[in-house]
C-alpha cells in the first residue's frame, strides 16, 4: 500500500472503531465468561454448540457479537430465544460477553 491508501485505511479503521462504542480495552472479559453461563446450554460450555441450528460463538469476531447481540435486543434480527435473552443486557454486558468469545481460540485442523 502507498501513503494514500494507507492513511485511508487507518482512518476507516479508527472511524468504525469509534463507532463500535466500548472497545476491547473496555471490557471485560472475565465477566463476559461469567454471564456467559446462560449461553452454555445452547452454545456450548466454551461457545461451540453441539446442537444443530445454534451457531458457535467461540472465536467470532468482537464487532461481529456485538453488533448481533445488539440487533437482537433491538428487534432489528428475530429468534425466539435470543430476542429475549438480549433484550435486557446493558451495551457493558455486551461488550463483555463479546470480548469472552471472541477471546477463545479457535484451531481449524484439515483432514488427513
């Protein structure tokens, strides 16, 4: 990347940064485990399911869980259980238990 390019880049990423409201340094990530108890029997014990239609949420990204979670509690994604497990949570609740999946290593192994 030239100069140009660069400086473009990093402005979009400090933009949307800032748009993403609480950052990674702002949570916490040991009270995200915590409240992430009430996600265990649907997505696992460390957020990968072992049912069928519930997506794993170990290893996803940060923004990505916010942003779902936050659409969930606003009405704007539906799912009958979601949509009443977000509705309550703080947007600090949201970023902890964001930062707790998105902080579980995830090692993707292909067959032999």
């Amino acid at each position: 990347m030239t100069g140009p390019k660069i400086r473009t880049a990093l402005g979009c990423t400090l933009a949307f940064a800032l748009a993403c409201g609480t950052t990674a340094a702002q949570a916490d990530v040991q009270a995200g485990r915590a409240k992430a108890r009430m996600c265990t029997v649907c997505h696992g014990e460390l957020g990968v399911s072992t049912a069928p239609n519930t997506p794993n949420l170990a290893g996803q990204p940060e923004f990505y869980l916010t942003e779902q979670l936050k659409a969930y509690r606003s009405g704007k994604r539906a799912n009958e259980i979601m949509t009443v497990i977000a509705k309550p949570l703080t947007d600090a609740e949201i970023a902890d238990l964001s930062a707790w999946f998105a902080s579980i290593t995830i090692e993707a192994k292909p067959p032999k």
